[in-house]
C-alpha cells in the first residue's frame, strides 16, 4: 500500500560505511513519496558536516563505522545536537549490544539490516515505519555519568532505590513501553526498590534484543532480571522481560504468580508482544493488589488494558506528556481515563515506592 504524505515530508539523513547500504537505504525510505533524503555520509566527519547544512527531521546511523564508530558519534548527537536517531544494526552480538547502549543513550529506535534480498521488502517498510514515527519525537540532552568512558557499552553500576521497610497491598508491578522505553525503563527501575513486588515489562523490541536487554538491566540494578520463561514462578526483587516474539502473560496458581508465554495469537493492538495483554492478564490475575505504568512509546497498546487495570482497583501511572520522547500510549491512557496519575520521568519510581509504604495515599483522577 503505497503512503500518502498529508503534511511537510520528512527530511533524512542517512549515515553507513557501505555505498551498497547507502543506495538500499535511501532507495528504502524514498519508496513511498513522503521521505527525502537530503545527504548521505560514509563516516561521522562527512556526517557532522551534512548534518550541519541540512538540519534534517531523522538521522539513520549505522552501528558500526570506521574511524569513530556509531556510538560514539551518536554521544556527541546527543551531547551537542540532539535529534531523533534511529540506529541500523546487523544481528550480531556485538551489533545488539552496541545498538542497546544507544538506546539507553537516546536513540528513538532501531532496525536490523536484512540479511539478504529477501529480506528487503520487510526492512524498508519497518525502516520508513519507524522514520515517520520518530519526526518530532522529543530527545533529551545526553549527559554521561561522571567517569563514563566515550564510546562504552556498559551503561552503569549497580545503583537503585534503597530498600523499603515496609511493604503493603502490592503484589506485582506491569510496565508497558515502545518508542523511547529503553532509556524510560532504566529510569524508572533505578527509582525502585531491589526488595519491592517483582515487576513485569512488556517493551516493544524485537527478539534478538530483548534477552541482551534483560541482561543489560539486570547488571546495572540489583534485581534477579531475565528474559521471561513459560511457567515460572515470579517473586519479590525480579524482573521478567516480554520476548521479542511472543506476548507475556501473568497467572495466578495455586497462591502463586507465574508468567505464561504466547507465541500463537499473531500481533494484538498491532503489536508482539502486547501491552495490552500483559496489562489485561495482570487485571484478571492480580486486580487491586497491582501497580501498571504505561511509559513514552507510539500508538495506543495498553491504554484499554491499563483502564482495566484501573477498574479492578488496581494504582495506575502515565509518563507525562513533557518527559516522553513519544506521547502517544500514555495520551491514550489518559484519554480512557485509565491513569491515576500522570508524572514526569523522574518522579515514577519515587511515587512508586511511597505507594509501597503507604498504599492509601493514592490520588483519583
């Protein structure tokens, strides 16, 4: 189906060692009529220069370049420039966890190259998908933590909220997330509890990265996090991460709560996995004695199932509009009236922990 540009056209530029991958590239985006792309570089030099004489809407970055490689580049993006970047990747291990850190950085999203012509198709549709999603997303000013060393990929030590001494009404807490989620969720889970009810993430990734993502979260925080499994039971201080490629799902049996996974109901509210079906599985399961955030991402998965979430009792919380690189899932919460509140960023995982000592404390919107 071919695009029908209703407003400006989106001005790109595109950043890859490879000519071959410049030509697919450009040739990928400028498919449907509303995306330009107005320079093409083959290292950060050429790219500062372009970027600087075109003032473009997105840039495309490929992971690794010579010289200066892609994250490193993007730092300085982020430092002195900031703008939406969607990073392009290869499948490799190194390519994943170098395309994780830009996310936590602030990259808007990512892409994997194809890994042949047929792959193509699907590559330029999702590459122009996600070029048109991230115009006008709202990118944060990089500030690396003090002794960061330029161009690393790990993103920290083990910090994060201090212990609660009392816990009450809460057994689980559901986050949902898309555009933006991956720097989001560090964020967030900094400010929570290691000894806190244990937390249920769906984020919008594909499958090859949400394993490393887990990983990557789990060296930083001092939880138990890891990829979610068929049929574990889940407790206080872990995190259990949504795979890629199939919807995760929250059961209670026999007085314990345990995750279930789904790989055969295809995409629900556009999306596998679904916040929505996390969120609507947590209500069924878990009802009052549940927290759900709904973070920055595009579209409106996990508004319905955040407003039945809300419905059952349980306390609910929105990303604001000032601190979300997207606002499109928590707008949509707040427009079902599924949020009890609404906070910048920073302020989640604090009003989190003041709702686990004081669980009546709570605003109704």
């Amino acid at each position: 189906m071919t695009f029908t540009a209703t407003g400006t056209r989106t001005r790109v530029v595109v950043v890859d060692d490879s000519s071959l991958m410049l030509k697919m590239i450009t040739a990928s985006l400028e498919a449907e009529g509303d995306i330009d792309v107005v320079g093409q570089a083959r290292n950060p030099q050429e790219a500062r220069e372009i970027i600087k004489r075109t003032d473009p809407d997105v840039v495309t970055l490929d992971v690794e370049m010579p010289g200066m490689n892609g994250l490193e580049f993007l730092e300085k993006i982020m430092s002195l420039r900031p703008m939406p970047v969607i990073m392009v990747s290869t499948l490799t291990k190194a390519g994943t966890d170098v395309t994780l850190s830009a996310l936590h950085i602030g990259a808007v999203d990512a892409v994997a190259k194809p890994a042949g012509r047929e792959g193509l198709a699907i590559f330029g549709n999702e590459l122009r998908v996600k070029v048109r999603n991230s115009r006008g997303a709202r990118v944060r000013k990089w500030v690396p933590a003090q002794g960061r060393a330029t161009g690393s990929t790990n993103v920290g030590g083990r910090g994060g909220a201090a212990p609660l001494s009392r816990i009450s009404g809460v057994d689980l807490i559901a986050i949902g997330s898309s555009t933006g989620g991956v720097a989001a969720l560090f964020d967030v889970v900094a400010g929570l509890p290691p000894n806190g009810p244990p937390i249920v993430i769906t984020q919008h990734m594909p499958a090859r990265f949400t394993g490393r993502f887990a990983a990557r979260l789990g060296q930083q925080y001092a939880f138990d996090v890891k990829e979610a499994e068929h049929g574990e039971p889940i407790h206080a201080g872990q995190i259990r991460v949504a795979p890629g490629d199939r919807h995760l799902c929250i059961q209670r049996e026999n007085g314990r709560i345990v995750t279930r996974l789904d790989g055969n109901s295809g995409p629900i509210s556009g999306h596998i996995p679904s916040v929505d079906v996390l969120f609507n599985s947590v209500c069924s399961a878990i009802g009052a004695s549940s927290i759900g955030l709904i973070l920055t991402g595009m579209g409106r998965d996990g508004a319905a199932g955040l407003r039945a979430m809300r419905n059952a009792g349980a306390f609910t919380i929105g990303q604001n509009e000032s601190s979300c690189v997207v606002y499109g899932m928590p707008k949509a919460a707040a427009a079902l009236n599924a949020l009890d509140e609404e906070l910048d960023l920073s302020q989640i995982g604090p009003r989190v922990c003041q709702f686990l000592n004081s669980p009546g404390a709570r605003k109704r919107a």
